[in-house]
C-alpha cells in the first residue's frame, strides 16, 4: 500500500528529465552518518546528471519511433549519462591514489621494519603484539590457493584445454592480488583516515573492471576463445569474476581498518581482532551467498530474473555490477561508448581542480569528486535519500550547537548515529525476511507477490501515501537526534 519512491517528470523545452524522491530510511541513515559534504556533492552530482546531461541528450538528439519521451530519457541516462559519471569516478579514484602514494608507501615501510624488528626490541604490551609474519604468510598462502582452486573450477565447465584454463586461473588469481595489493592499502588508508565513506570503492571498480577486461581480452584473443560459441560471455564473466575479488579485497580491508582503528582508541589487543575478522570473513562467505541466492530467487537482478513473467522494475538495483558488466561487453563487443568515457574523465578532472581549489582557498568547504561522480551515476531514487539524511543531519546538529553548544551536538550525534544505524540494519533485516516470504510463497506455487493488499491501479495513491510515512519517519528521527535539547 506504500510507495518506495516518487518520480515527477516534466519538460524541457523539447526534452525531458524528472525531480524524484526515494523514501528508503536506510539510506537517510546512510547520509546522515557519511555527512553534508558527501550528501551535496551527490547532489551536485543529480543536478549535472538530470538538469544538464539528460535534458540536453533529449534535447539535441532523436526521438526513436515507438519510444516515449519518458522512456527516452530513462534510456538516455542508462546508456550515456552513466558512462559520464563512470569516467568521472574513475578520475577520482585515480587521484585518490595517487595523493595516498606516499602515506601509503611509507605505511608499507613501517610494517616491514616492524616485522623485522627483533622480539625484544618490539615490547610486550599487548596492544603492540600483532599476528606474526608466518601466521600472515601461512593466512595469504592458504587464501591464494583458495583462490586458485576457485578459479579453476569457475573456468573449468568451458571444457577449454588445460594449459589454458591454468593460463586464466593464475593471469586471473594474479591480477587480483596485484591490484588488490594496492587498493587494499588505499582503501584501508582512507577508511582508517576519515571512514568508509570516504573510501574510493566505487572508483576502484571501475578501474579494476577496465584493467581486468582489458587483461583477458587480451588472454582470450591470443587463445582463439571469441571464435568459440559462447567465447564473448565467457570474457565478460571472467573479468568480472577477477574483479569481484579485487572489490572483495577493497570491502574487506575498509572493514578491517575501521575496527583496528576502533580497537586502538578502546585498547583492544590488535592480534586477537585479526584472529576475529579472519573468522568473520568465514562467516560472512558462508552467510552472504544464500542471503544473495534469497535475495535474487524472491527479487531477481536487472537482466537476470530467475522467472519468466517478472516485472523487471521490481528487481533489486545492483548499479556497481550493471556497469562493471557494462563495461566489460562493450570492451570485448568493441561496442563501448568511450566518448562519454572521456566527457566523464574531462569532468571529473575539473571536479578535482575545484575540490583542490576550495580546500586551499577556505577553511571547510570541499567538493569530493568521487560523490559527485556517484550521484551522475547512481539511480536518483537511490542518491535522493542519501542528500535528505545529510542535509537534515546538518541542520539537526547545528541546532543542537545552538541550544547547547559542543557538548549537546556531541550528545545529538551519538543518538543519532546509533538510530541511523539501526535504521539502517532494520531495513536489511526486513528486505530479508521478505524475500524469504516471497520465496517460500512461488516455492508452493502461489504469488511472488503474497502480501499484496491492492492492485497496480492502487500505484499514483500508494506514491503520496510513501511519501507522507516518509515524512513522518524523518520527524521522528529529528525527534531522537534532537532529544530533550528544546525541554
């Protein structure tokens, strides 16, 4: 009966955009937590893609018969506008690590000597006491051979002879842990630094996807494989298999870096929570497979519905992946629109002049490039929220410094930052179990829609029902942040 969005498409001039609005309270927490400067520059970022980019494609190019103006400028922002942000984020992520060269080698530097450092001259506190240089070894050992014998068996079903499929698996293994190497420590970097939400993982993507794409295109070619039936598909799934260890490797060194450092400020001993993350990488790969498999039997992914008659609308956004397969089709098609590529990379190389500029010129004002690259590409309904909680975390924090100075802001902040996260948690929790009812629903042969209570015709009315809950929820979120700072 509610709505999960509002789209609102008008005019212009001869073409077309919309002003839309997600009502997900997951994201609200998300943008309250990653802050004002992240939350606009999304902003900035939906700005240049739907009141520049959309409107001006729409504008100056042809209307296809049969087409909708409408469906025009979703098609418009899917195959071009989204391409811009790609190559802006990717600019992004490239000077990223690029001003993280140095820290970061200096790091690298710092813990070798720390591992060559005689036992005695290390001390015996316990919270100097990391896993030693074998226990690492032995853990990047068994972790490498893991990967190697997954390859194989990911490659293997195409029957290819065994030098090649060996060829793939240890090109493939050795891309990832070469690049993931250093993403790793970027992404570490930054997540240590300022937090997750300034990590460059989107931008790494896409790096990641061109450089593997561009690797077995060029393993493929030498090998014959786009003569065989099915070779292209099996090029696009082998770099985006490459790239999914590399993005694995980023998420996990993000996580990794932010409890170390949450350790270090508590006092924990550093040896025992690597010993627990270890063991949560176990957990987390033998929960979050069947969790996706649920997710993707209840829901399905765009371009792959796991039945025939469903709404592709309905099926769970996965942007990253849609635009890393993207990329990597068009790189073995030779069908990739890389001038859009470029308006993207010369995009964010003036997005990255004006961050430079503002920080050099003023005391608080930035406009990272990264998220402004996000909010061209990610879907509006998804970016919307995010600048709502942002916006509203800024002006709920600035009023608690004025009824109380720094102590009721800090005090707002930790209410709401907890309340942000179990909106957040909440919300997944929920997507879970009802993906689970789904599933169990078409497994006894009844709807994919079992706790429907109206019918399509119900949408327009269920849009500004959404939208008044939505409200509603983010009164009392200001309610908990603000709490008895107006008594």
């Amino acid at each position: 009966m509610l709505g999960s969005q509002l789209s609102l498409w008008f005019s212009v001039g001869r073409g077309m955009t919309q002003l839309p609005l997600g009502y997900s309270t997951a994201l609200v927490g998300a943008g309250y937590l990653v802050g004002i400067a992240a939350g606009l520059s999304m902003l900035v970022g939906i700005l240049i893609a739907w009141a520049g980019f959309v409107p001006y494609y729409t504008i100056t190019s042809a209307l296809p018969d049969g087409m909708t103006m409408q469906k025009f400028a979703g098609t418009v922002y899917q195959q071009r506008v989204r391409l811009i942000g790609a190559g802006a984020m990717g600019v992004a992520a490239v000077w990223t690590l690029l001003t993280l060269a140095r820290p970061v080698i200096d790091g690298v530097k710092e813990s070798l000597a720390a591992v060559r450092m005689p036992d005695a001259d290390k001390g015996k506190h316990r919270m100097d006491i990391d896993m030693s240089a074998k226990s690492v070894g032995l853990v990047f050992l068994v972790t490498v051979v893991g990967l190697l014998c997954i390859f194989y068996a990911f490659v293997s079903p195409e029957n290819l002879p065994a030098g090649q499929m060996l060829a793939f698996t240890v090109v493939g293994v050795g891309v990832a842990v070469l690049m993931g190497f250093f993403v790793a420590a970027a992404c570490a970097y930054m997540a240590g630094l300022v937090g997750t939400s300034s990590s460059p993982i989107s931008g790494i993507g896409i790096l990641a996807i061109i450089v593997a794409s561009l690797v077995m295109y060029a393993l493929c070619q030498s090998f014959g494989i786009f003569a065989l039936p099915g070779g292209e598909k099996f090029a696009t799934a082998t770099a985006i298999f490459t790239t999914s260890i590399i993005m694995a490797i980023a998420c996990i060194s993000n996580d990794n870096m932010q409890d170390l450092k949450t350790g270090y400020l508590v006092g924990a001993t550093p040896w025992r929570q690597q010993v627990a993350l270890l063991l949560g990488c176990i957990v987390g790969a033998l929960v979050i497979a069947p969790v996706l498999n649920l997710l993707y039997e209840a829901y399905g992914f765009p371009g792959a519905l796991p039945r025939p008659g469903m709404d592709p609308a309905q099926a769970l956004a996965a942007p990253q992946a849609a635009l890393m397969t993207t990329i990597a089709q068009g790189i073995f098609s030779s069908t990739l629109e890389w001038g859009y590529i470029y308006i993207g990379i010369g995009l964010g190389v003036v997005l990255v002049a004006i961050d430079q500029f503002l920080k050099h010129s003023t005391k608080s004002l930035c406009l990272p490039p990264l998220a402004v690259g996000m909010g061209i590409y990610l879907p509006p309904v998804v970016q919307t929220p995010l600048v709502v909680g942002a916006v509203l975390g800024y002006f709920l924090r600035k009023h608690l410094r004025a009824q109380g100075g720094e102590e009721a802001e800090a005090a707002g902040n930790r209410r709401g930052t907890l309340f942000a996260s179990g909106l957040i948690v909440g919300e997944s929790i929920i997507g879970v179990l009802l993906a689970g009812v789904i599933v169990v629903s078409v497994t006894g042969g009844g709807s994919d829609a079992p706790l429907a209570l109206v019918g399509k015709d119900f949408a327009g009315t269920a849009e500004y029902l959404g939208l008044a809950v939505f409200a509603v929820s983010l009164l009392i979120f200001s309610k908990v942040v603000l709490g008895g700072s107006d008594k």
